[in-house]
C-alpha cells in the first residue's frame, strides 16, 4: 500500500484507489502517517481535526474514525495496521510506503550523490511525488501550514538545488522559464533570484539580470523593510561589473568512492568497454577466471566508467576475508552503510533501504562462498533497481546471471606490461623482445604473475629467465611460480633445508638438491606449504 499526502489525501495498492472515506477520517490517517511507527495521542488528533471548539463528543468520534480506517486497511490485506498505545494511536507501517517519508528520503540521497547528474535525476523523482499542497483536500490552509510547514520548505529547498546542479552543467537556457515562474512566485527567496540573475547573465541578458536584482531590492524594503542579503549584492556587483568568475567553469571530475590505483590498466580496455555494455544490458553479471587473471582490476575500472551512470553510485564490498557464507549479507548491509534502526530483521531493513535506490554493488571475490548465493538472489529481487557485479572463479549459477570470462593478456599487452612495471622496479639489465617473450610465455600471460616477475628484475636480470627454466610447467629462474593456471606450486626450501616441496608427479623447480626420487615420491597429506 502507498499513502499520499503530498496533495490529496488517498491510497493505492497497485493501481487500485483504495477508499478512505470522509475527510475527517482521511485526516485522522494523515495525521497518523505523517508521524508513521509514532504514538499521536488522542488529544493531539482533536486538536488538529477540531482546531476551534471540539465537541464533547470529539474522543468518541477519533474512536469511530480510528476503528473504521482499522477495517479498511483489514480489507486491504496489506501490513499496514493501527495499534492502540496508551492514549494515543500509532500507525504501524515501512515510512517509504509514505509519500511524505519517500520524499525526505529522495532528498536525503541526493545531497550524497556522487555528481550532478545523479543528483538531478534524485531530485526529480522525488518532487515528483507531490501532486499538489500536501494534505490538499483535507486541511484549511493555516492548518497545513502549521503541520506541513516543514515539508513545503524542503521541497523549496530541493527545487533551489536542483537549479543549482542545472547551473553547473550549463543548462542555464534551458531553464530561465522555470526559474522565472517560480521566482515570480517565491519574490522573497534571495538564493531564488540569485540563480535567475545568474542564468540571465550567462543568457547574455545582463540588463533583465541587473532589473531583476533592482526590482527585488525594492520589494523587500517596502515589504519588509529589509536590503538584500551580501549574496545577492555581491552577485548584483559581479553583474554590473560583468566579472568573468561568473562565467560557467568546465565541469569537475566527479568524485568518487572507489579505490584508486597506483598504476595504470594495460591491455583491457576492449574488456572494460565489453564489461561496461553487459552491465547495462544484465542485474548481474560475474566476472570468471583463474587466480591472477586480473578479475578484480578489471572489475574496478569497469565500475569506474559506470558510477556516474548509477543515481546512488557504486559500493564495492571486499569479501576475501569472509570465510562464512552467512555473513556475506551483514557485510554487504555494512558496506551500503544500513543502519537497523526500527528493530527489524536484517533482511527486512536492507530491503527498506534498497527498494528506491539505484545503486551497483560489487562483490569482490566470492569464489570461496557460493553458497551465499541465494542471498544474492533475494538481494536481486528485493531491490529491483540494483545491479550487481560479482568476480568469482566460478558461476554463481543464478537465474539471469551473465558470465563474462576474463582471459589471459594478449602477448603485446603482457610484454608491454611486464616491461612497464620492470622498469618501474628499476630491472637489471636490457628488456630486449625475446627475453621479455619468453617470460610472459612462461607466466601464460596472467597479469599477476608477469607483475611478479617483473618485480624480481630489480634482483635478478631477466635475460636468464628465457633458458634457465625446462619448460611451462617449471617454476620460472626468478622464484615466481608455474604459469599454468590451476597447477600447485613448489616453493623453494625454508631455512636449514635441502630440498623442496614440489606438488605430486610434478618436476622440481629445479633451485634445490631435489633428487628424482623425491619428486616420484607418494602423494601425502597438504601443508601450510602448499598454495
């Protein structure tokens, strides 16, 4: 169930009107509403339905009333009741299935979005919740006035930011009609006609800008006896001086949560683009592959290009330190900063909190708790304008999932990788093409391996590592491990040893005194050793 108070009072379940019947009783739900999960005590509701001489029959009355609004919302089915507490009533109901409360809650969230856009289309949706003077059809004006005061003034005060954001994206022509309809209405709000001053100027209307401010100057002193604010004289000066500070400045990068990364992406941009597309077309989509591959990087840079694109922005949760699947859903609750603050189950508050918003939520290494996976699901369809971005090395094998695997680099973008970050750790030795072949080669071509090894130039000269290794499924000369994906390594003996530990029927690294009888040894138990 919805109930509007943002104009007439009434309720919809669906598209279904739902009868509240006259208007005293729709005041006493309003009332209730605009104080939902609040106890309102009965003296309160005559005196805002009575505002002069009550009646002595005025408690029985709300009785009546109360008792009727009881078996309308029976009727209705929906989890939306009136309980008796104290001397007074309460009505026990989400607040976001309020208009009033969805409305707080929209402009709330757009004063946290993460750039302009986001914050226009915030903005909108929530002023486009009234439908007119809240509690039109129910309340003499003075009354909503005095009940209603506050709200009216935030929707002002939305209106004026929402202007603000306009502004800054140089859309200043576009809306010199709205401004000036709503200024016309509102003579007395100095922040008002300052942005109608400002978008005349920027219009090339200085002279309408510089009469406007005149005009507005002489109505406050003889209709309050004030002079403008020092904002407005300010800007009224900047005008006549035509200062170029007034001037639209080029759009700021927009801010963003996301971590940022110390060097650059090489070699994914075709993969980002592709990422980017399956995210607008899909509500999840799982990034797949082998350890290493660079599913996360990939993952980061593709939310990057996608924030602005998301009214709530992107939230990344890192799960890696996660081992059980049942926390997975308090730490993303924590990672969207959902606070329980009703006493409701945690389910019930972060589908409260996501059911509006239009945020995507990366899951960042999953792999070891799939079975979270249902949980992803309920996510999904609890909040229907969320998106999700998960990497795994595995599916989570839900209904509207989209895999998109993430292989290995091309040869020139891991050479040119590997060269990069060698000289970054300042490489002994030339970088010639074959040597720097041969070790992505070797290291399949995985980003973090070719990354590790190009760490260890600063030690060991790369030229060796192309003939010092027997083959692909060695351990590379510089102590960086097989390069094929999903193979067990052998790391080189611990202090005071003599030999390695290679993985079953798999050769030695070949930097110990291993015998071949120690690499044919039987299978045994695995160790801390293994990886």
């Amino acid at each position: 169930m919805e109930l509007r108070l943002l104009g007439p009072v009434g309720a919809r379940v669906g598209d279904d009107v739902v009868a509240l019947g006259p208007r005293q009783q729709r005041l006493v739900l309003a009332l209730l509403a605009l104080e939902v999960n609040r106890t309102v005590p009965v003296q309160r509701l005559i005196e805002w339905v009575w505002p002069g001489d009550p009646p002595r029959s005025a408690p029985h009355a709300i009785k009546v009333q109360v008792s009727n609004l009881r078996a309308i919302l029976a009727d209705v089915g929906e989890a939306v009741g009136i309980a008796t507490e104290g001397a007074g009533y309460l009505l026990r109901a989400d607040p976001l299935a309020v208009d009033a409360h969805r409305f707080l809650d929209g402009v709330a969230r757009a004063r946290l979005a993460p750039n302009d856009r986001a914050k226009i289309a915030l903005l909108d949706q929530a002023l486009g919740l009234w439908h007119g003077p809240a509690l039109a059809d129910v309340a003499a004006p003075e009354i909503r006035e005095r009940l209603c005061g506050g709200l009216e003034e935030t929707r002002l005060v939305a209106m004026e930011d929402r202007i603000d954001a306009r502004l800054r994206l140089g859309q200043h022509n576009e809306i010199l009609g709205e401004i000036t309809t709503f200024a016309d209405t509102h003579p007395t709000r100095e922040r008002l006609i300052g942005q109608l001053v400002l978008a005349l100027h920027r219009a090339g209307q200085s002279t309408k800008a510089l009469g406007i401010a005149r005009r507005t100057r002489a109505h406050l002193a003889e209709e309050l006896g004030i002079d403008p604010g020092a904002e407005l004289q300010r800007l009224e000066l900047a005008v006549l001086r035509n200062d170029p500070a007034l001037d639209l400045m080029p759009p700021r990068e927009p801010e963003s949560a996301l971590p940022a990364h110390r060097t650059r992406l090489i070699g994914r941009d075709r993969d980002v683009a592709d990422v980017v597309e399956r995210v607008g077309a899909a509500r999840l989509v799982t990034l797949t592959g082998p350890g290493g591959v660079g599913k996360t990087r990939l993952a980061l840079a593709a939310a990057r290009e996608l924030d602005t694109r998301f009214a709530d922005g992107v939230t990344v949760v890192p799960l890696a330190p996660i081992r059980d699947p049942n926390l997975v859903l308090p730490t993303i609750a924590a990672g969207l900063a959902i606070k329980d603050l009703a006493g409701d189950s945690l389910r019930t508050t972060v589908q409260r909190h996501l059911r509006d918003r239009n945020p995507l939520l990366l899951l960042d290494n999953l792999k070891h708790l799939l079975d979270a996976a249902p949980d992803i699901g309920w996510l999904l369809d609890a909040a229907p304008r969320l998106t999700v971005l998960v990497t795994s090395r595995s599916p989570l094998r839900l209904n509207g999932e989209q895999l998109r695997p993430v292989q290995s680099l091309d040869m020139p973008a891991a050479m040119e990788l590997f060269t990069e970050r060698a000289r970054q750790a300042g490489a002994l030795g030339d970088l010639d093409s074959d040597t720097v072949e041969a070790i992505c080669e070797r290291m399949d071509r995985l980003p973090l391996a070719v990354e590790l090894a190009a760490a260890r130039t600063r030690l060991l000269s790369p030229r060796p590592c192309k003939t010092s290794s027997n083959g692909p499924t060695t351990c590379s000369p510089t102590g960086l491990v097989t390069s094929r994906p999903g193979t067990r390594r052998c790391r080189p003996p611990s202090r005071g040893a003599t030999t390695c530990s290679p993985p079953t029927n798999k050769p030695c690294c070949g930097r110990c005194r291993c015998s071949p009888e120690v690499a044919r040894r039987r299978p045994r138990p695995r160790s801390p050793i293994w990886t």
